[in-house]
C-alpha cells in the first residue's frame, strides 16, 4: 500500500500518498507536513476533492482515482470510460 502524508499550502492541508505528492501537488506549491497511519481511505481521493481541481491537475490524476472519486460522490459513469471521460464528469461537462 502506498505511503500516505500530509501536506500542506496555506491554511488547506490534505493527505496525499508520496507519489502524489511529487508529482502533482509539490508543483502547486504544496509542502509536507508529516506522515500519516494508514488506517482509512476516504472517498476523496486521499483527501483531495477533484471537483476543485482544473483540467490539467486532473489529468496527473490516476484514472482508478477518478472513479474511487465518482463512485464515493455516488455518480454514474460507463466502466469502460476513458479517462478523458470521467475527467468530463468529474467537470460536469
């Protein structure tokens, strides 16, 4: 199971696993806060909600990501989608 830590930008902290971190959110200018136990995973996406994020972040989102996000907010989609699609969902388009 991935490694998940906190981090944090301004006042918003989220948990994200390390890999996301490097590779999304350490670009957005957030920082590491700590570790955290990995005990539960939410249906926001390791604590992040999609619906705040643009197109182009959404695109460095795992596509099995995408649908743990959509199917916790209970939304509907084709299992074959392309990512393309669930990004469209996801951006209500």
């Amino acid at each position: 199971m991935a490694k998940k830590i906190r981090i944090k930008k301004g006042e918003r902290e989220i948990i994200a696993t390390e890999k996301a971190f490097r590779v999304v959110y350490s670009t957005f200018g957030y920082k590491k806060v700590g570790e955290v136990e990995d005990t539960q995973k939410d249906n926001q996406t390791n604590g992040v909600n999609l619906y705040e994020l643009s197109e182009a972040e959404l695109q460095k989102v795992l596509k099995d990501d995408i649908k743990a996000f959509l199917d916790g907010e209970e939304i509907e989609y084709d299992s074959n989608a392309t990512k393309d699609e669930l990004i469209k969902i996801v951006l209500g388009e």
